[in-house]
C-alpha cells in the first residue's frame, strides 16, 4: 500500500528527502523522523464519526465492513461504542474518512 501524505507538496518533500539520505546526505534516523511527521495522522474515532462516515459514504454495515476487511458485527460494536477500532483498521478508517471508500477500494 502507497504511503499517503498529509499533501501533494509533503509527498514531493519526502521523496526528495529520500533522495538526500540515499545519497548519505542525511541520516536514517532523521528520514524515519521526517517519514513519521509527513504521514497522514492517525486519530482514535468516536463511535459517532465512524457512523457518520459510513452514512456519508452512503453503505450499509456489511458493505463497509467488506471494504474494511472485517466482520458487519465488529462495524456494529465500533458504531455502538463497544469497542474501538484500532491498528490497520484504524487506518483504514481514518484514510476511509478523507478520502472516501474509493482510495480503499
């Protein structure tokens, strides 16, 4: 999967700071740093803006979980507070509310 980037103008930053370390211009450490800063932010997100977001991406519980690679009863128990999504799924979401169901798909 792509690296995706807080904006076009950072993902252009970051390739040409990869090119800087791979020249050993710069060091790994502070491209893993730079990496890390330019990345797309990973939120927690409250059992309401998941619902939201499957609303506004206008699909039922089944069909988002598809995309998401997990069960219509763990879309459930995000949307109803009982449990929180994290990791990759997490991820996804987060990419899922940005950018809409179509850059997971």
């Amino acid at each position: 999967m792509a690296k995706q980037y807080k904006s076009e103008a950072l993902a252009t930053v970051q390739e040409a700071a990869l090119g800087l370390t791979e020249a050993g211009v710069m060091s790994k450490r502070t491209m893993k740093e730079f990496d890390q800063r330019c990345l797309t932010p990973v939120e927690d997100l409250a059992p309401e803006e998941i619902l939201e977001i499957r609303l506004r991406e206008n699909a039922s519980q089944a069909v988002f979980a598809r995309y998401l690679n997990v069960t219509t009863g763990l879309v459930s128990q995000w949307e109803r507070g009982e449990k929180r999504p994290r990791g990759a799924s997490l991820k996804l979401l987060t990419l899922v509310a940005k950018n809409g169901l179509g850059a997971i798909a």
